[in-house]
C-alpha cells in the first residue's frame, strides 16, 4: 500500500518561519545532542531520573509492527506497517509541547528539507491530534506528517518505547526501508537530549541511494 493513500487527507503546512511559540532553529539555541542510544524496552533518564521503557523491543531488521496512528489533521488511522516503497523517518517525541521536542520537529522540517524525495518525514507522539494539528499551524513547517498515538500507547508499547511512568513515548528516531524493516533505531538515553539528527539523515540518503539502487 502506498504512503500517498494512507496519508493523503494530511496537511502539508506553508515553509514560513515567524517568530512564534513555535519559533524556528535559528532563534534559540539548540540543546545537547546526544549520539549515544539505548535498548528499546530498557530505560533513560530525566535529568538523571530513571524511566523504565515497557513494551517489546524492536530491533534492526525488524518488521515495524502493526499498529494504528492517527492522522493529525483528519483523525484517519493510519498503520505505517502497510507501507511500500518509500523510507519512513520516524521522529518520535515525548511531547511537541516542549522546548526540546518543538527543537526536533523544527530540525526534521526545516533541515529535512535535503533529504530525497522518497524519505517522508513523520513525527510521532502521544500529544492528541488537536494539539499537533495546533503546533503545525503554529510552527508553519512543511512536509512533516504528524500522526498521534494518544488512545493507548499501542505504537510506543509494540517498541519497547513507552515510558513506564509518564505514559510518554521516549525520544527516539527509526528509519524503515522501503520493504517496512527496521533498519535504523537511535533511543536517545537522556531526555532533554536531542537525538544525531544528521547521523539518520545520513543513513536515510544511503538507504535512498540503496532502494534507487534496487530499482535499476
């Protein structure tokens, strides 16, 4: 199935940067990035608090399990398992309300905007479709998918990403190739981090070039 049909009711919001609540990256500075990573279904800190992660574990060369989202904009659920042909980048954030993860959502959409035409660029949370449709809007970034996994953490629990405690999704990036395996997982260990960004934007060009490869 392709991407285009499960997610053709999303909004694709104009690229225009203004000074907001959502202000873009050049008006702040950004916090620490971090390049280690963890197990899915182990744990990470907040600011030194440890948040045991529940769920199953997934793994590179993984499947992405079957489980529904739900499109920011139409309330549609959207599985992202069923997906074909094109390199999905997951951002996965605990709440697009916070200084950190608004810095990721913008870093996706504002320097994504290099990455081949076959990598959709998705952000993931547990925030209600209601409030990422609102910080969309806000934010004026582009070519973003936001999709929710407000009703019962089913997408972050068959990760192994769903923190124990706060019922939030960890901060993580996944990319899954064109045939729906997982082949790239950066959980990152502490939360007020920001995932290598650049390191998964690289590992997307490459499995862009890998598929384009395929297809010749």
């Amino acid at each position: 199935m392709k991407l285009g049909k499960l997610l053709h009711a999303l909004i694709l919001f104009p690229a225009v940067i203004t000074l907001s609540a959502c202000a873009g990256l050049n008006s702040q500075p950004l916090p620490p990035v971090n390049s280690g990573s963890v197990e899915p279904g182990s744990a990470v800190t907040l600011r030194g608090e440890v948040e045991p992660l529940v769920g199953t574990p997934i793994k590179v060369g993984d499947h992405l399990p079957s489980t529904s989202l739900v499109a920011a904009d139409s309330l549609a659920e959207i599985d992202l398992a069923k997906v074909r042909g094109k390199i999905l980048f997951l951002s996965i954030v605990p709440s697009i309300d916070t200084k950190v993860c608004e810095a990721q959502t913008h870093y996706l959409g504002e320097e994504g905007d290099r990455l081949p035409a076959t990598v959709e660029r998705i952000t993931i949370s547990r925030d209600t479709p209601f409030a990422q449709r609102r910080f969309a809007k806000e934010a004026k970034l582009t070519d973003i998918h936001f999709l929710s996994d407000y009703k019962e953490g089913a997408f972050g629990r068959s990760l192994g990403l769903l923190q124990e405690n706060s019922r939030l999704l960890a901060r993580a990036v996944i990319l899954v190739d064109g045939n729906g395996i997982v082949s790239y997982i950066q959980v990152v260990p502490e939360l007020s981090n920001l995932p290598d960004m650049e390191r998964a934007f690289n590992a997307a060009v490459k499995l862009a070039g890998e598929m384009a490869g395929d297809e010749r």
